[in-house]
C-alpha cells in the first residue's frame, strides 16, 4: 500500500503559517462535505468563492456564486472559477430524482475551468469505484485490494446494488476528470458520518483502507484542503478512513 502524508496523518489545520493561501472555489458548499471544507479553508485564511444553487443556505462573508449544476450557465460558472487556485466539489444528489448530477455538474465544472485556464480540482468520489466499470474504464479490477474477505463479498456487492445509479454517476465523473487534462485528485470515502474534525486518519494512493469502514465529512474535507498542497496528489484517486 503506498499511503500519503503519513499514517496516521498528523493533527494539523492548513494554518495560515503552515500553508499558502489561495483562491479556492468550493461547489457544492452548501452540503455535508462542503460546509466543512468551506469552513476549514476559510478559517486557514484562504480567499473562498463558494458556489451553491441555493444562496440562502449560506450565511458568512465569503463570494457567492448561485449555479444550478442540472442546468449549468457557462458565463456564471466561468465567473465563480476564473482565477482560482484549485477548485472543490463535494457535488451529489440529495435524492434519487437527482441522479446524473455528479457527472452531470463536474462536465460543466471541468468546461469553465478548461474556459478559464483553471487547472486543479479536488472532487469526491466514493470507495466503491475503484471496482464499477465505466465508459472510460470498461474492465476496473474486480477487487479492490484494500478490501477484506467481507467488504470484498459481501459489503461492496451489496452497496453497489442498492446506489447501483450513483456510482455509475461517479464512475463517470472519475473518467470526466481522466480525460480532462486537468490537474485533478479525487477523493474516495467510505461510509460517511458527521463526527468533527480529528484531522487522523489513514490514506492510500488508488485502493481502499483495509478495515476502514467510516471517515468523518470533516476529515475528508481536511484532506481535500491538504492534497493542495502535495502536488504528488495530482492525477491520483485516494482512498481515505480511520
Ligand atoms: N453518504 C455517504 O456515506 C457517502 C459515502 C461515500 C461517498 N459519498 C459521496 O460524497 C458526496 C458528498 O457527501 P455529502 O454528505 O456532502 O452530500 P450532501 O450533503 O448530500 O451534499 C450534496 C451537495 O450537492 C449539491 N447539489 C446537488 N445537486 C445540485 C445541483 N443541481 N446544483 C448545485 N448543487 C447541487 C447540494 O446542494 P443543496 O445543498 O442545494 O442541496 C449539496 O451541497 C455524496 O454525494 C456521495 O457522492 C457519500
């Protein structure tokens, strides 16, 4: 297993005397993921335009940009990345009627950013994808090999039937980010929960943590904020759990 940033990671924020500030553009901050990695990146003092389709979600005094990713506008998407540093997108659906839009709003996401000459994106993903075959990737390995005897026979097939549609949505996104030329990482979580921030966690390049069944949406986000830094994050899927 070839493991990031050390395991576990070290307890540490992006502290303003730890890192570079940046202009970061958050998708999706209005979600789970997104609240913590927009309070994570405005608390370490980087310059936040966070990009929701419903403004009134968000209170605070960072940029806001209203983008309906299911009917995505060129021109309001062009303004809320140009000139940013690194993009975030913790997009997905709130319901099944929402199906599609991970893939859906990281394409127009990817095409304001190509328009723009933007080049790093963080997104979220989900552990299971390592194994769902996609346009891109028609034959992924049948395994992930952090997976157990368990997760690999029981707990995969069994999630993958039931959001069978979502990560057909992901899988797609993933091969959106591939082709993209773009500088991307994406990010794959198993089961989320809403525990805080530890800031502890474990991370591999390309496969899933063995016996890591949770992360906090706080600790992900952590994560997403961190690989800006480590420009040897780029063009690779990370596995993240406790
Ligand atoms: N739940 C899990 O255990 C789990 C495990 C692994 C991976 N994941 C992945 O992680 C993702 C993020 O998790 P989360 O808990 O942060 O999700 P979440 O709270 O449901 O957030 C989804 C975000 O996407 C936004 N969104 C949805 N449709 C949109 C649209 N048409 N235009 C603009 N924004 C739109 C939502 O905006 P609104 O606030 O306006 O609704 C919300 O901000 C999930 O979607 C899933 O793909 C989840």
């Amino acid at each position: 297993m070839r493991c990031i940033m050390g395991q576990p990671a070290r307890v540490v924020g992006l502290g303003r005397d730890t890192a570079t500030r940046q202009r970061i553009t958050i998708f999706a901050a209005s979600g789970g993921i997104g609240r913590q990695v927009l309070a994570q990146a405005v608390a370490a003092g980087h310059d936040v335009t966070a990009v929701v389709r419903n403004p009134k979600k968000l209170s605070g005094e960072v940029r806001v940009v209203t983008a309906d990713l299911a009917a995505p506008d060129p021109v309001a998407l062009a303004s809320a990345v140009e000139g940013a540093d690194a993009v975030l997108s913790a997009l997905g659906p709130r319901s099944n009627s929402e199906a599609g839009i991970a893939s859906r709003g990281t394409r127009a996401v990817v095409q304001a950013m190509q328009a723009t000459g933007v080049r790093r994106i963080v997104v979220v993903s989900a552990a299971p994808i390592s194994t769902v075959p996609s346009p891109g990737r028609p034959r992924p390995p049948k395994h992930d090999p952090g997976d157990g005897f368990f997760i690999r026979n029981l707990g995969v097939p069994l999630v993958k039937a039931v959001f069978r549609k979502h990560y057909a949505d992901l899988a797609l996104m993933e091969d959106i980010l591939r082709d993209s030329g773009l500088d991307w990482t994406v990010v794959r979580p198993p089961r989320l929960t809403s525990r805080p921030l530890t800031g502890t966690y474990r991370t591999a390049y390309a496969q899933n943590l063995r016996r890591g069944l949770t992360i906090s949406r706080a600790d992900v986000a952590h994560l997403m904020l961190r690989v800006l830094e480590q420009p040897e994050t780029i063009q690779q899927a990370i596995g993240i759990a406790y």
